[in-house]
C-alpha cells in the first residue's frame, strides 16, 4: 500500500488524521504529509481541518461551499474551454453544479446569448454580459446550492432548442454511465442532452470514479467532453471513444 493509500485507509478507519500524527507513524516530515493531504484533499476523498483532515464518505455529497473551491483553477481552465466553442448569439442551456457555473462566468464575455439554466449561480453570472437573454424555471429555491429542481424544470429544458447544452454531472462510473445524487437532477440533465443541437459535458478528474445513486446518460453521449486532465486507470480507458472530442482544458485547451 502506498503512503497515500494507507493515509487514506487510516482516516477512513479513524474518521480523522492530523498532520503530527501522520509523520509520526510513517516516519515522513511533516512537509510531505501536508503535500499528500493537499492532494487527497483536491481529489475529494479528503476534506481540510486546521491541522489535518478528515474522511469524506465516498457515496455522500459534498457541501456546496466545499465544492464551489475544489479544484478551483481547474474548472476555471474548463471554463474558458467551452466559451471558445460557443459563438455570439446561440442559445445556451446550462445545468446546475459548480463547474457550469464557472462556464457561465466565461460565457459572460459573450454577446447576445440566450441562456436557459436552472442554476442560479449561473444566471447571475450572466446577468451582466451584453444582450443576454436568461431564462429560469419556477418554484422553489434548492439552498444552499441555488438551483431549482422541479417539474417545471424539466418542462422549461424541453421547450427549448439550444444551440449548446452544457451539463455537469455528480460522479462518472467505471462503465461511463453518468451519475448524480437524485434522480430529478438525472431528468433536468437529460432534458438538457435531448433537446440540444450539442451537447457539453464538463468535468473535473475528480469526478471519475465518485459515487453517487442516481444515473443516467453516458460519458459517450456528448458531442464535446471537456476535462482539466484524464483520469487514472481504470478510468482511463474510458477515453479511448471519444477521439475527437475530447478537449483537455489545462493542455491548453488542446483537442484530442
């Protein structure tokens, strides 16, 4: 088992590990057990305490506050990947998450978009770009994530031909199949894919792997899969379809 690993195992075994504690047991300085927690911090299976960190339950969903900063430059990179492949003037529908809403916050630079979203977050950070038409569903407000999920959610994505639809997801298993925590966020999704001209799939490689109940849709089903990185095997393999169209937003946005 390596370090990391065996970190891993410990606070998973312990709830929690500090950074004293670590070095002690596996004879490292405390700089590279700090290094380690970084790590297994950006990746989600960690989460930050003064000192230390602590466990994150691989099936539970992570507090929007913790994921609006998790690999942050990352879906920033993502972001700026997906405004180069929307022109002036399309229609845009957008899904609830973090990264869409950093893709927004690069949309904002465009002109005349008319955007349909049922995430808030992703409305506001529009609401400012020239001649931007934004278009959200009724009902009541999911907090603190700032999304809808309703019915007239699902009816408003299929009311309008996008240009472009734009979907984050919640997890991505071994077999592609894409995942989410409720099943009435799988539906929003996929009303998103079907009633779009092309559609976007934006993940960080943290989300290879994450587990989570709900699934539908496939990692092939996108015209455009936009990534910070690959992921590591097994996951790996998994790109070995998307010849084409995969973009790796940190490679310079280099399409491979």
């Amino acid at each position: 088992m390596d370090r990391r690993a065996h970190i891993l195992d410990l606070a998973r075994r312990e709830g929690r590990v500090t950074v004293d504690g670590l070095a002690a047991a596996l004879g490292v300085s405390a700089h590279t057990i700090r290094r380690d927690l970084n790590t297994l911090c950006d990746e989600a299976r960690l989460r930050r305490l003064h000192g230390g960190a602590e466990y994150i339950e691989a099936r539970a969903n992570i507090p929007y506050q913790a994921r609006a900063v998790l690999n942050y430059g990352a879906k920033l990179a993502i972001g700026r990947a997906v405004a180069a492949l929307v022109p002036d003037g399309a229609t845009v529908a957008l899904s609830i998450g973090t990264t869409p809403a950093l893709v927004a916050g690069a949309l904002a630079r465009r002109r005349g978009l008319t955007v349909v979203t049922n995430n808030l977050n992703a409305a506001i950070a529009l609401s400012e770009a020239e001649g931007a038409r934004i278009v959200i569903p009724g009902g009541e407000l999911r907090l603190p994530d700032r999304d809808l999920l309703t019915p007239e959610t699902t009816a408003l994505f299929a009311a309008y031909r996008a240009d472009f639809g734009i979907y984050g997801v919640g997890g991505i298993d071994a077999d592609g199949s894409l995942l989410d925590f409720h099943e009435a966020e799988v539906r929003a999704r996929e009303a998103i894919r079907a009633n779009a001209r092309q559609v976007i799939l934006v993940a960080d490689h943290t989300k290879f792997g994450r587990r989570a109940a709900a699934v539908g849709g496939h990692l092939a089903d996108a015209d455009h899969v936009v990534l910070d990185r690959p992921p590591e095997a097994p996951h790996a393999a998994l790109l070995g379809d998307l010849r084409g169209r995969l973009v790796l937003a940190e490679a310079e946005d280099a399409r491979v």
